[in-house]
C-alpha cells in the first residue's frame, strides 16, 4: 500500500485569486477576437442539397395531389418502421393514392432510403431539420405536415439525379 | 413411371402429366402463364420453353406444358437457348404491358415480376407507344378487369369451362386488340368468379373488395380452414397489421378443395373483422345489459348454474373438436345430455364445392357424442326450460335474436358467443374468440380434419372457449360433490 500525503497549499494558493485573475483575463481577451460559435437558433444552420434532412412528399404540377401512388415501397424499405401508408383507389387517371400516410419523426433516422426506394419521384429528403413538440403524437407527421410544391424540393430532386443516375431516369409524375 | 433425364439426372416422371410437372416436382425451375395444374394445358403463351432431346433428333425448343413425358426425353431447362427463348418471349408479353407496378394490386405476387427478373429480361427495345385499352372494366360485382395488363394466357376462360363448366368468359378481338369480354358485357354470374383473380398470373383480374386495400407484401398469410360450409376448404386468411382480415384465398388441398373457393366464403371475412364485438362479459338484469369483466361473468355464471342444476345445453356446429370435447366434459358435469344444434341451410349447393349445409362441423361433434337438434326443437325445449346455457360461434344467430326475445323473461339464459345478445331475460353473455382468432380442427362432411388457425388476436378481455368452460366445471365441482354425498 502506497500512502500519498496531500500537498499543503501556500498562503497565496489558498487564495485562489491568482488564478480567477487569470481566467478573468482570458474571458475579457475572447471578448475582442472574433466569434467562433453560432448563434441558433437565431441563426440558423445553412443546409444545401447534400442536407439529408426530414422526408417530405411532393406535389404534382396541379398542386392539389400527392406524386404518390401508396405503392407501399418506401414503407418497406424503411429500416426504422416510420412510414404506415393505406391507400386508397382515385377517380383519376393515376388509380391510387394514400388516404393515410404517416411518417414517425421520432422514428425516423434520416437514412434517405424511402427517398431511393421511391419509383414515383414521391419522397424526397427535405432540408428541414428541426423536430421539437409537447407530445409524441404530434411528431407523427400525417400528409398535411408532408406535402410540399415540388419546386421547394427541386434542389434536391435535381442532385438526386444527378447522383443517381448511373441507374435510374427520372420518371414521369404527370 | 417413365425415366426421363432432367438437368443430367435421371428422374421418375408420370407418363399421364405434362412435362412441365414433372420439371417442378424436380426442383427445375421452369416459369408458366398458361398453365395451370387444374386446368387444360393449352400452350399459348410460350413462355415454359425448355430444350429437349429425344432419340436421334438434335436438341430442339418445345413448351413444357403441352409437351407429354416419354421414356429416354433428354431436358434441359438452363441450356442459354432456353433462357433466350423464354427472354424473347416475355419480351414480347412485355411489349404492351403498361407495367404500373407501383399502383397495380399484384405487385408481389405476380408472375410477370417475378420471371422479368427471373429470366432477366429488364428493359424493352420496342419505341411504339403501347397499346391503350380500358383500365376498369367491371365484369360483374366481384371481378375488376384492366385490359391493358392482361397477358391473354386464357387461364380465367378455361377456369369457367373447365371448372364451373358454364363458360362465361372469352378472348375477343385480333392480334394486340384482343381482350377478355363476356358475351354482349353481360356479368359474370355464379358463386366461383373469385377464383379467376387468384389464377390470373398478372393483375389484370383483380377482385373489387381488395383493390387498392393493401400491398399483399404486408399480408400475414395463416393456414386456415373456411368455415362457412361443411365442405371445409383449405384457405388462407391474410391479416393486415394484425388487425384486420383482408381477403381468404383457397390453399391448395388434393382431397378437399383443390385449387379453388367459393365466392360465398371468399367473402365472408367482413363476419371476422365486425367491430362491435363483445368484450369480456355482460350482465342483463331487468333488461338491462351491464358490461363486466370476464371473471365476474363466468362468477355470475358458476351462482345460476347452482341454483339450476337441470340447465338445458345446446352447441353451436363451429365450435371445434377441441372445443366439442371440453363442452362434452361440461355437459357430463351438468349431467345434461350433449345436444348439438343443426347447422342452417342455404341454397348455394352444388357439384363443385359447396355443401349447402352452412356449417363446418357437424361431422366431427356428432362423431364426438352430441345428438343433433333442428331449430324448431331446440327452440321448443328453451320455451319450457328454466335456465339455458347456449355454447359457440353464431349459436344466438342460428336459433334467431326475434325468436330468442320471445322466450319467457323467467328464463336464465348462458351465453357464450362473439357478440352479446339484446333480449329482456335475464343472461349473462361471455365472449368468445372467433374464427380466426383461435386454433383447433373441424371434420368436414367426408371426414376430413381441417385446421383452423389464430390469425389476429382476439378482442381485449376474452378467453378462449376452452378455457372458461373449464373454469366453470372446475368452479362448480366442490358443490357437485357436496350434492353427492
Ligand atoms: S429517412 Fe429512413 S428512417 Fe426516415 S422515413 Fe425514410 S426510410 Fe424511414
Ligand atoms: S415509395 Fe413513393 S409512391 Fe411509393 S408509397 Fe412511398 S412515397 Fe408513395
Ligand atoms: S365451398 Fe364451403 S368451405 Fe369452401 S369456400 Fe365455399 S363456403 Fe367455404
Ligand atoms: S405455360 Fe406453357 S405455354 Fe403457357
């Protein structure tokens, strides 16, 4: 067994003002040198194309309906068992589209699959990336919260293909 | 027997079936469209192309379907000319097929996904538009017909002519303009039309009830038995997110059913999906119905069936054996003789599959001991007793909700049954599982056992049958020894 004997501190070390002194100063000196932090959320975080941030539906032209057509890939292909889609059959020319289509935000972990899996131009990784609620049910976002005009998503649809398209030419959403 | 040779093995093949099945019973994997193993082989749509040598003659194409088995044939089904055969073949079926996967209900079990991707045949090379035809053409009330994804394979033709033997369906048209009609767009008729959407190899058949309900990937598929005759046919009862039944589909059976179900219970599964069942128990005093939790209801059983000890037994021809022998042991308990009631008739009965007799069990629980009952005696002898305990599936449904109101208020009346019964005397109602939410086996009417199996979970509160009965004889049998001794 080692015994280690504390060291007695000096008068002057006792008072610790040396040191507060010290660190005062290198508060004061920060003071004047430029910021190297952000100020969020006044500031918010830049994001591009690249930014996998939360899925969202898009629109077709006519604005009114979702691109989707419930086929239920996405739903499959989502490793996290956010999305639950039931569709439902249309009047249109497109005979199908979701009646219900819910995305689990809490669940979600941005992976982007449901946007590859999509054959439809349907699901698209959106830059918004902010989830903050009182309760859970609110997380899970129904169409309403989804569906976006497809031209807030174009940035992102445009490097999509652009990444993508050794394999895939984008389809028509008409 | 005859000895073929298969992929370089010699094999065993019957003589009297078509090449094809002799390739699949062993493990080569040849696709098919046309064929179906109950219908008659055609060989119109080409696609189980396979190489064959026979004797002296160099290896040729042939199709497997309409191609006999003969002593010392020589087959290959992986040569590269038989991929390209079968590549050039769907090529062509994929020519004018819309391909709108991502909408059309059979993604996931269609035959044209699989062998694209099967045989490899991934992009076309045709730049014509493709054909446009009608996309919802009703033909009836059960089948949906979408023109464009038709394949023409014929199977539904031969489905109404060899199977129903009342053919209803034809090809009409020439060359890319042909399509399925009915004569003069007349409707299809009969209880089996269902049948043609679960042969048809694309999605061109589909049934109105399921079209666009759900991607048939999230289906849980359970081996089951339907039980809305005593024919008893194997099928499949597919739940979607453990919830609900979404559609029954035949399962194949040599000695029962072969490949095929009736319409009548095809769609019956609405029965297995009803809302407003009964939860746990219900109490009705003074005609008024008091929800409670099972135990409280099998307690307020155990007090009636003290007080009468004569109760007048009756079962319902859907309870299982399992069941029939647990009520078996409960009527010996009761010293009641086992009476069973008889199972309604219809009249769908017909040479094919169904039975007419709207039950799948009187078989086996009248093989168990119980006595068969009409409805008229059964009703009868609840008008003069003091206390019944009416036992099973749909019981209250077969003697008839008016004629069981009817029945003195001096009655008490113990019921087990999926739904609580609404009548002025006094009962006690304890729910019970349905079809598809428990197991056992029902004897159909040539004696062949089927099972039936748990699909979804019951609702919240009940127990299986089995089991409360078994807590009521357990309960009652102290008191039983007391009278005894
Ligand atoms: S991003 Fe990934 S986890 Fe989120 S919904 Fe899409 S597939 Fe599911
Ligand atoms: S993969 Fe696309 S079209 Fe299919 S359900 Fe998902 S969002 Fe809709
Ligand atoms: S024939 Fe009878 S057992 Fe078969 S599906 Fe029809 S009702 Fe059910
Ligand atoms: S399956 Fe043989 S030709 Fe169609």
């Amino acid at each position: 067994m080692v015994i280690i004997k504390r060291k007695e501190l000096s008068f002057i070390e006792k008072l610790y003002l040396p040191q507060i002194f010290q660190a005062l100063s290198h508060s004061f000196r920060a003071m004047f040198q430029p910021r190297i932090t952000r100020q969020y959320p006044e500031e918010p975080l830049p994001t591009n194309e690249v930014t996998r941030g939360q899925p969202r539906l898009t629109l077709l032209e006519d604005g009114e309906h979702l691109a989707c057509v419930s086929c239920g890939l996405c739903e499959a292909a989502c490793p996290a068992y956010a999305i639950t889609i039931d569709g439902h059959e249309t009047e249109r020319f497109i005979e199908r589209e979701p009646e219900r289509f819910e995305i689990d935000m809490l669940r979600c972990i941005l992976c982007g699959f449901c946007e590859e899996a999509c054959p439809k131009d349907a699901i698209f990784m959106s830059d918004e990336l902010e989830l903050a609620d009182f309760s859970r049910a609110a997380l899970v976002y129904d169409i309403d919260k989804l569906k976006r005009p497809r031209e807030e998503l174009q940035g992102r649809i445009d490097y999509f293909y652009q990444v993508n398209d050794r394999w895939r030419t984008p389809s028509s959403t008409s | 027997m005859t000895r073929i040779t298969i992929n370089g093995k010699e094999v065993e093949a019957d003589p009297k079936k078509p090449l094809i099945t002799a390739c699949h019973e062993h493990a080569a994997q040849v696709p098919m469209y046309c064929y179906h193993p109950g219908l008659t082989p055609v060989g119109s749509c080409r696609i189980c192309q396979v190489e064959l040598q026979q004797g002296e003659i160099p290896p040729r194409i042939v199709v497997a379907c309409r191609t006999p088995v003969a002593e010392g044939m020589v087959v290959n089904t992986e040569t590269p000319q038989a991929h390209d055969a079968r590549r050039q073949c769907l090529e062509f079926l994929l020519k004018n097929h819309p391909l709108d996967c991502p909408i059309c209900d059979k993604a996931g079990e269609c035959d044209l996904q699989d062998y694209s991707f099967s045989e490899g045949q991934a992009e076309g090379r045709s730049v014509e538009p493709r054909r446009k035809l009608e996309k919802r053409k009703n033909l009836g009330d059960v089948i949906v017909l979408d023109q464009e994804r038709c394949i023409l394979c014929s199977r539904c033709v031969r489905f109404f002519e060899d199977v129903t033997k009342k053919p209803q369906l034809t090809v009409s048209g020439l060359g890319s303009r042909s399509v399925i009609s009915t004569f003069m767009d007349r409707p299809l008729t009969g209880n089996y039309q269902g049948n043609v959407a679960d042969i048809c190899p694309v999605g061109a058949l589909t049934l109105s009830g399921f079209r666009f309900q759900a991607r048939v990937w999230n289906l849980d598929k359970h081996l089951s038995t339907c039980g809305e005759c005593s024919r008893g046919c194997s099928i499949t009862v597919e739940v979607l997110r453990r919830k609900e039944v979404k559609r029954l589909r035949p399962h194949f059976n040599e000695e029962v059913n072969k490949w095929w179900m009736c319409d009548h219970g095809r769609f019956s599964y609405a029965r297995l999906n009803a809302e407003d069942r009964l939860q746990g128990a219900t109490l009705h005093q003074d005609g008024v119905p008091h929800p409670v939790d099972r135990e409280t209801g099998i307690a307020a059983v155990v007090d009636m069936l003290r007080v009468h000890s004569g109760a007048y037994i009756l079962i319902s021809p859907w309870m299982t054996v399992e069941e029939g022998e647990q009520a078996l042991a409960f009527c010996h308990a009761l010293a009641s003789p086992p009476r069973l009631l008889a199972p309604p008739t219809n009249d769908l009965k017909d040479d094919l599959l169904h039975t007419g007799e709207a039950a799948p069990n009187r078989r086996g629980l009248e093989g168990q001991g119980f006595q068969t009952q009409s409805r008229d005696d059964a009703l009868s002898a609840l008008a003069a007793a003091e206390c019944a305990v009416l036992i099973g599936e749909r019981i209250t449904e077969i003697l008839g909700v008016e004629a069981l109101a009817e029945l003195s208020n001096s009655i008490r009346l113990i019921i087990f049954d999926t739904h609580a019964l609404q009548v002025s005397a006094t009962n006690v109602c304890i729910g019970i599982p349905n079809a598809a939410e428990r197991t056992g086996t029902w004897i159909n009417v040539d004696g062949h056992a089927g099972r039936i199996a748990a699909a979804k979970p019951a609702p919240p509160g009940v127990a299986s049958l089995t089991r409360s009965l078994e807590e009521i004889r357990a309960a009652l049998a102290p008191v039983a020894g007391e009278v005894g001794s």
